[in-house]
C-alpha cells in the first residue's frame, strides 16, 4: 500500500464518520475533504474541482427551477386533487397515493413530490380516519423506488451517469435506459407496501390528529383596569417564562393578536388566552393583576378564522437544533406559536418552551396566513406544510408549466437535445412565461446540495488517481473468489451500508471507481456493476437517515426509528435480491 493509497483511505473513512455522525453539515465535509485532498497533493486543483463543472450537477440546479415551476402554478397540485378523488378504503388510499406519487417521481425529482404530497396525504387522514402511518412511509419508500426508472427520477442517477460519461465517452445512459430495472422494483416494492404495511406499520398519528385527541386547554384570563399588568410587556411581567403556560393570543375589543411578541405592552381589559397543562391555572393565579376566569376554560379552536396552523420538521442543520423553544425566541424570530411538537409517534410531555429540539421534530405553529409563503425555501426546515390553508396558486399558467415539462422529456427521450440542454432550456421557459420568477427560482436552488454533490466528485477522483479503487476491487474480488456474480452482490451490499450512512449521492461517487475496478480485474463489462450503484445508493429504506425523503415523513408520520428498520429491511432485502438478479440479464458481463 503507497502514502497516496493510505492519505485516501484515511480521509475517505473521515469523511463516513463524520456524515454518520452527522457532526457537521454534508456540504461542508465534503468541500473540506476537496481541499484535505488538494493540500495532500493526492489531487490537482483542477482535478478536484470538476465536479463543479459536471453536466451531472449543473441539470440537477436546472431541474430545481423547471420543478419550482410546476409547484408554483399548482400542476401538481391539480394532479393530485383529479386523479386521487376519495378513496373507498385504507388500501385504495395507499394504492392511489402511491401510484401518482411513484409516475410523477418518475420525471421529477423524489424530493419535491414527497413535499407535496405530504399534505394530500394529512388531509386524507383527518377527513376519512385513515391512520397517516400507514400512508406516509408506503408513499416515500415507491417514490424512491420509481425515482431509479428514468435518468432524472433522483440525482444519483445523473451523477453516477455523468461520471460513467467522464470514464468511459460516448457511454452514457439514455433517459429511459433504467427502466428494465427501475420499473420492476416499483412493481414489487408496490406489491410490499400493500401487503406488509398492515402487518409492519404502527397504526400511528401525526401532530395534528394527537393535538386534536389530547384535548389541549386553554385558559383564558383578563388584565385588571388599573392593575400592575397595564402599561407594562409581557417579557417585563413574566408571562415569557411561565413554567405550566405560554401566551397564544391577545383578544383586545375586536382586534384579535395572534403570535403575540415578548415587548408587547398589556392594555386594560386584554383578554390574554394561555395554552399548557393544567397546573398552568395555579401558575396565572399567583399572578397579580390577572384576572384567571376559572369557569371558562375551553378547548383550544384550530380552526379561527384570523389564524391557521402550520407544520414544519425541523432539518439537521437548523440552528433550532439543540436549543429550547424560549432559548431560540422561536416566536420573535419567526412570528409564530409552538402549539405542540411530536418526537417519534408522542407529543411530548411538560412545558413546550423547555423541550429541546432535535432533528426530525415535527413542530405545530400557530401563525398568519404569510408564514409558508416567507419559510418554504427556508434550508432551516425540511418541510414548511400548512394545514389548513395553502399559498395561492397560478393555476392558469399550469398547462403551460406542462407543456415545457412534456416538451423537456421528448426532446431528450428522442434524444434530440442532450438532457443537459434541454433542461436548462426548461428552466429558461419557466421564467420567461411567468410560471416562476426569478427571486423564487434563484431560492428554489439547493446551493449547499449542489456545492456537496460536486465536491463529493474530489473523493472518486482520488480513489481512481492514488490506486486506493484497485486495492479495494481486488479485496472484494477476493471475498467474491474471482466469481463476477458474487463481485456484483458484495458490490452492492456495500453501496447500500454506506447509504444508509451518509448521503445518496456521496455513496454513489465513492463506489463508483470502486465498481469500474471490479469489471477491469474481472475482465467484464462495467455497466451491471454501475447499474447497481445507482440502484444500492438510492436504497437506503432502513434508517431515517438514509435518504432525505425519509427523514421528510419522519415527524409528520409520527414514525419512531424501529418503524424504519422493521418495514425497510425486509424491502431493502427484496430490492436488493431482485436487483443482483435482473441486472445480469439485461446488461450481461
């Protein structure tokens, strides 16, 4: 083994303790692994950064846009309300949801659709009593899995092709070249979802449903006409660090104060609604001046019309991570009330201002009707879904939101224009027919995804470069006894023990010189063991972190980290046994 060979390995096993640590941002390991690499001298400059001049990476920023575009006109949104309708059963709700949710992944990217239809799926549950545990996890486990069909079904698909094109010229898969193994999967894995959710999914609910069955108290209370309260906010007279209870709103004459900041200044007669647990009546009554009215104690009304709930999942990198709610001025910063928060399937217990946040959790707010329009492209949150009212829509620019996506797809499939042209042509057209606008295209963008992705390319290139893909082609061939099949299954084994670790597409750039060594030593063709890298990258069914999307209906779903391993293994096994199976025989060695 040379020093290249061992710089690499080190740096390549730093890079999978900290993402499986999740210590630090994706992005920013993998841009310091780049530079690690370049101050090594194991890589050029110009070696390491080409990935930031992939054709790979630079169509998965454009489909951000032409994506960004169907959402804002609502095209998918109509979509979802023409073709689901009402469901007759819990089965049929499954099947509808997961057969719209797998077509349109199928041609845009998995992220998204998950995003949108988290919602159809929570309006489902509370209007016909379907069990959203039971819809959630089904739905985001198929869209991954209809995602492998086409090239730019997930951005795994496009990296692992963009470098097999870098390789290898004139090599590159067509748009629907992955169908004879992504269509397959989707019709097994739809079979699994059917039959095994009923028997492996807890019969669970979301925030929404529990805030509604724990029967949540209010307690409403009046500032006394010439008391101490009057004159004075409401961080000045203790109402911001209650123990029991927090301020939700202010009803002063016939203005209502929802989200009611800490320099708010009390007014005579304010009638000040608290929300916590019963000792929270104890709390306000040994406050002078407040006026605790102990016969009107009422549930808490979701549905006032001068408010609307919103739920949000929190991602790793919110800076919310590991503070409290009162720590992070959560209301101040974001103009809205925590009204309840789920961790794992249970709302949790005590004063919401104390809880320390994590990520995952799926928050409850109470804000203005502005709030999903300010947050939805906040990195902060993984989900921003409002509950009862949506953003309005462009609903009469959405055909042409469709044609330019139908014309994208053509053009490509027929492969009159490359997809990498054909997609920033896309992009174009959306902005100029006003299906989106410039600032929400330029926010659509996932900078720090792209600026991981094409960093990630450094640690390939190294691999390849110091010799270190050879050494670790010729220890699976070992393991493998020289026997291409077996190479092929070890392959993706580990592909998929290191995407349930860290991301998809770092999984994807890391194995994939590692596979083009494997067919050398084994005299064979590349492309079933290629083929099984993008397949094992974006199987990651088994934990939360596995895959973005899953982390996505964690909260929502009220899942717990046993739901994952329980319903994604068995499916991980099966994908993975059909996967080693059908590879061979439509790409042969």
């Amino acid at each position: 083994m040379t020093v290249d060979i061992g710089l690499t390995l080190v740096v390549v096993l730093g890079v999978l303790l900290l993402l499986a640590t999740s210590r630090f941002d994706t992005d920013v390991v993998l841009v310091g692994a780049m530079i690690t690499l370049t101050l090594l001298g194991i890589l050029k400059p110009d070696q390491a950064l080409q990935g930031f001049a992939s054709n790979g990476v630079m169509t998965i920023a454009a489909l951000y846009i032409v994506v960004a575009g169907l959402r804002e006109t609502g095209a998918m949104a109509w979509i979802s309300r023409w073709v689901l309708g009402r469901p007759r059963s819990l089965p049929v709700a499954q099947g509808k949801l997961m057969f719209v949710t797998g077509a349109l992944s199928t041609v845009i990217n998995n992220t998204p659709v998950v995003a949108l239809f988290i919602p159809v799926a929570q309006e489902w549950s509370s209007r016909f009593g379907y069990s959203i545990s039971k819809l959630l996890m089904p739905m985001n486990h198929l869209v991954i899995l209809a995602g492998m069909c086409t090239l730019i079904g997930t951005s795994t698909n496009l990296i692992v092709n963009s470098l097999l094109v870098k390789a290898v010229p004139d090599s590159g898969l067509s748009l629907f070249s992955l169908v004879w193994i992504g269509l397959p999967l989707t019709i097994i894995g739809f079979v699994y979802m059917l039959v095994a959710s009923p028997w492996l999914l807890p019969d669970r609910q979301g925030p929404v449903e529990q805030l509604e069955n724990a029967r949540e108290y209010s307690v409403e209370a009046r500032v006394a006409p010439n008391g101490p309260l009057v004159g004075r906010s409401i961080a000045e007279v203790g109402l911001r660090s209650m123990k029991y209870a927090f301020v939700l709103e202010i009803a002063r004459g016939e203005r209502l104060l929802t989200a009611v900041g800490p320099d708010e200044v009390l007014q005579a007669n304010d009638r000040v609604t608290f929300v916590g647990v019963v000792d929270a009546v104890n709390e306000l009554r040994r406050i002078p001046g407040l006026l605790v009215a102990e016969d009107q104690t009422f549930q808490l009304n979701l549905r006032h019309a001068q408010r609307g709930l919103v739920e949000i999942v929190l991602a790793p990198s919110s800076p919310l991570v590991g503070q409290t709610i009162r720590e992070s001025n959560f209301r101040s910063n974001y103009n809205a009330a925590v009204i309840s928060i789920s961790r794992e399937g249970a709302r949790l217990e005590g004063k919401l201002g104390d809880v320390r946040l994590r990520a995952g959790d799926t928050m409850l707010v109470e804000t203005d009707h502005g709030f999903v329009e300010r947050h939805k492209y906040n990195r902060e949150f993984l989900l921003v879904s409002s509950l009862q009212d949506s953003s309005p829509l462009d609903f009469a620019r959405a055909p042409i939101a469709f044609l330019i996506l139908i014309g994208m797809l053509v053009v490509s499939a027929f492969e009159i224009i490359p997809l990498f042209q054909a997609s920033f042509i896309a992009a174009g057209l959306m902005v100029a027919t006003g299906c989106v606008t410039l600032a929400v295209a330029r926010r659509s963008i996932e900078y720090p995804v792209l600026a991981g992705i094409a960093a990630s390319f450094a640690l390939g290139f190294a691999l390849a470069e110091s010799g270190a893909a050879n050494l670790l082609a010729g220890w699976i061939g070992s393991i493998a006894r020289g026997d291409p099949f077996w190479a092929l299954v070890v392959l993706y084994v580990a592909t998929v023990v290191i995407t349930e670790l860290i991301t998809n597409n770092a999984a994807g750039v890391l194995m994939f010189p590692i596979a083009m060594a494997v067919a050398q030593d084994a005299s064979v063709s590349y492309l079933p063991y290629v083929i099984c890298i993008m397949v094992g990258a974006s199987a990651g069914f088994i934990t939360p972190i596995g895959y973005q999307t899953n982390l996505m209906v964690y909260g929502p779903g009220g899942y717990r980290w046993m739901d994952y391993i329980r319903f994604g293994t068995p499916l991980s096994i099966i994908t993975g046994i059909a996967t080693v199976l059908i590879v061979p025989h439509v790409w042969p060695f």
